[in-house]
C-alpha cells in the first residue's frame, strides 16, 4: 500500500530528530550532556601492596567523580605488548594505559597513543623532571606520564660483607666496576661467590648499567636514524660480569640464565654475597628472608658516567581512540598527585618521578633501604633504547642470543660486537625507512 502523502517526510523528520538524539547520548562528557562518562583504565600492578593501592585510588576517584566512573582492569607484565597490539588493531584499546616507556615508540610512531603535550596541566608536567618526560616523547609529541622508576643496586648479605673487612660502598663513595670485580674474588672460595647474576634477560639490564661507564651504544645521526656502534663504554659491563664467570670464577654460570626470584634461594642460603637486583626486588627479600637474615642495599658501581644508569620508568597514556581524552588525562593528574604518587611507589617498592614525591619522609629512610634508592634517583637517565624504533625485535632476534652466549663464553667480545652491529643494524633499518 502506498504511504499518504508527507508521511514519509514526517517520517524522515522523526527518524533524524530520534537520531540527533542518540548521537548527543554518545558526544555526552559526563557534565550534564549525556550521562556519565566511563573511562577504562588498564592496570599492570601485581604485587598485593601494588594493587591494593591502585584499587583504592580508582575506588577515592569515582566517590568524588559521579559523573566519570573509571573501571579497574587487571593486566599482566608478561604480555602487555602483544595484548594492546592486538586491542589497538581492533579498536577495543582501555582508555588510560599502564605501561613502560620502553614498550611506548612503536606504539607512539604507529598513531595508537595520543599526544598529552596539550592534555596534563602545568602542575605535572613541572613536577616530573625533565629528564624523565624524554623516556616518552617521540618526535614533537609526550605519549605517556612516567610515574614511577626503578634503579639497579646490589642487594648484599650485610653480615658477610662486614666480617670480610670489605669497604661498604655508598652513593657518595660507591664503587668502580674494577672494585666490585676486587670485592667479589675476594668475598668467593669453598663452592661460595661473591656475586650472583640472574641476566635470563640480559639486554637491559646490561644497557642501563653501562650508561655508568660511558656506554651509549644506539647513535641517532642527522638524519635522524639510530644506528648500533659499540664502543668501549659498551664493554665494560659485559666484560667485567664474562671475566667473574670465567676466569675470577667470583660469579656462578648456573645464574646467567636466572630471573632475579630465582636467586634469592641461594642468597638467602649463603651461597651468593651480593645479587644485582631492581629496587623492587626488595620486597620480596623483605618477606621471604629467613629471620634475622641481615641485607643491605648498596649502590651500583660507578664508571667514568658516575652512578648515572639508564631505567624505563613505568608509564599512563592514553588510547588515541578514547573519546574522553581530556578526563582521561585529569584521572591521571589525580593518580599522580603527589601524595598519591607515594603511595603507588611505595606499594611497589619503586621510586616515584615526581620531584614533591620524592621529599616524602617515608622515602627516606634507612628501613629496607629506601634511602640508598632515593639517593640514586637524581642520576636516573631514560634507557638508551627508549626512542629505537624496532628495540624490541632488535631485542629479541639479536641482542639477547649475543649476550647470552658471549656471557657462557660461547663468542667473544669482537663476536658480541659484530653481531650487534652486522646483524642488528639491518633490523633497525627496516624500521626507519
């Protein structure tokens, strides 16, 4: 049957008025235009200290912010890069994003994250010093706020140390590379090693401590391109952990191939004076150690760089497709107060970046050795391979397999530096084209 006439006009005109309708529902903000905004936010929190804290800051935002509700989603360490590749690829991305800046430049050069330079207010962009703000800027724009940090030190069984006559060095005086080698074959003997160290990834760690000797490593020329040279700041860290191994014999082969965990059995046992750990890793000596076990944080060694050492601060960005990115950015902002900024660093035993943070008395003291850490937060540079892009299969396909078998002695120092050279720079080419 035919429609009367002008029905389907009318028709027309309801369908569009019902529809300017939905699509104002969608654009709402959360302030009074179209209902509450929901902002999911995507937390790599693990430790219960870690996520009890972030718990409780998201659960404090949403009584004071009825009309933003945040949702808490769990993620894992273990597999973030591949998880929010394959979320960003398929347009189901969280809002706000927890990460570390060293998984940030290819995500920020492929348009998945956005651009905060315009987004954080004043306060937090002049809290977080500058050097911290480069691990996450790529090219003109800052695609994540680094909030919390964690240096390298060496956790030592105190009472060996001391009955040993060895010096106890301190951010003030801390020892050489050639030191910690003397320290180590002097605290080894009767199936018993100075020093453990767990490299099952041994890349950046062996990295980040070489900024110390004057290691860069990754060399951006005019063009803008990095290109891989090793040079003799490069060697030395790799050097001094081989010679330990195989020739002082001060350091044990079965731990090369170890995460950091692993070796806190043997720690704890008195089979291993000092273990190179992330500050963390306290926390778990704190509640696993036997009673009235006595351990110390000490400084990493100090090279021609001073105790300067390169971290991948943890991350909060936001999705390039979150369509609220301006509440996303102010729910980052009251993450990152100061006071809450503590409080996620202390939950997971790290150093926050934030400069009011780090006054924080809590963060200062001798306990557990907060205070050798805090000392050390002025010296902290972004990891030489925060802007690469390619890192991480640079990483994976030629860094690491060089590492390990120049460490077991399987190839040399010359090995070591033709294959990062001759066979990573094609890599890091492909990339930069």
């Amino acid at each position: 049957m035919r429609q009367p006439r002008g029905a389907g006009r009318g028709r027309t005109a309801t369908a569009l008025l019902v529809l300017l309708l939905l699509l104002a529902g969608c654009s709402g903000t959360g302030h009074g235009r179209g209902g509450p905004v929901t902002l999911r936010f995507q937390s790599l929190a693990w430790q219960q200290e870690s996520v009890a804290a972030n718990k409780e800051l998201v659960k404090e935002w949403n009584a004071a912010h009825p009309d933003i509700k945040v949702e808490y989603i769990q993620g894992s360490w273990d597999s973030v890069h591949d998880q929010l590749l394959t979320s960003f690829e398929g347009g189901e991305a969280p809002d706000v994003i927890h990460d570390a800046s060293d998984d940030l430049a290819d995500f920020a050069y492929g348009g998945y994250l956005a651009d905060l330079t315009g987004l954080l207010p004043a306060r937090l962009k002049s809290d977080i010093p500058r050097r911290s703000w480069r691990a996450a800027t790529f090219g003109d724009g800052v695609y994540g706020v680094p909030f919390l940090q964690e240096p390298r030190v060496l956790i030592a069984n105190a009472a060996w140390l001391r009955s040993a006559g060895v010096r106890i060095p301190t951010a003030g005086h801390p020892w050489s590379w050639t030191e910690l080698r003397q320290v180590a074959k002097r605290l080894s003997g009767a199936g018993k090693y100075g020093v453990a160290w767990p490299l099952k990834e041994p890349v950046s760690a062996t990295l980040n401590l070489s900024l110390s000797a004057g290691g860069r490593l990754f060399h951006r020329g005019a063009d803008g391109k990095v290109t891989v040279r090793f040079g003799a700041g490069d060697a030395v860290v790799p050097r001094t952990v081989h010679d330990q191994v195989a020739v002082d014999h001060s350091a044990p082969y079965s731990t090369l191939g170890s995460g950091g965990s692993d070796t806190l059995p043997g720690f704890f046992g008195g089979r291993y004076a000092m273990v190179p750990l992330g500050f963390s890793y306290r926390q778990q000596i704190a509640q696993q150690a036997p009673k009235g076990f006595d351990w110390q944080v000490l400084p990493a060694p100090a090279g021609t760089g001073g105790l300067t050492q390169g971290v991948s601060p943890q991350t909060l960005s936001v999705a390039a497709d979150c369509p609220h990115k301006k509440e996303a950015a102010e729910f980052i902002d009251f993450l990152l107060r100061p006071r809450n900024m503590v409080r996620l660093a202390l939950g997971d035993w790290m150093l926050p970046t934030g400069t009011e943070a780090l006054k924080d008395p809590a963060l200062h003291t001798a306990e557990n050795g907060w205070a050798t850490g805090t000392a050390l937060a002025a010296h902290l540079r972004p990891a030489p391979a925060q802007s690469v892009r390619g890192y991480p299969e640079w990483k994976d396909k030629v860094a690491t397999p060089a590492y390990q078998e120049y460490y077991s002695g399987s190839i040399g120092l010359a090995g070591l530096r033709e294959r990062l050279e001759r066979d990573g720079n094609p890599v890091l080419a492909r990339y930069q084209r």
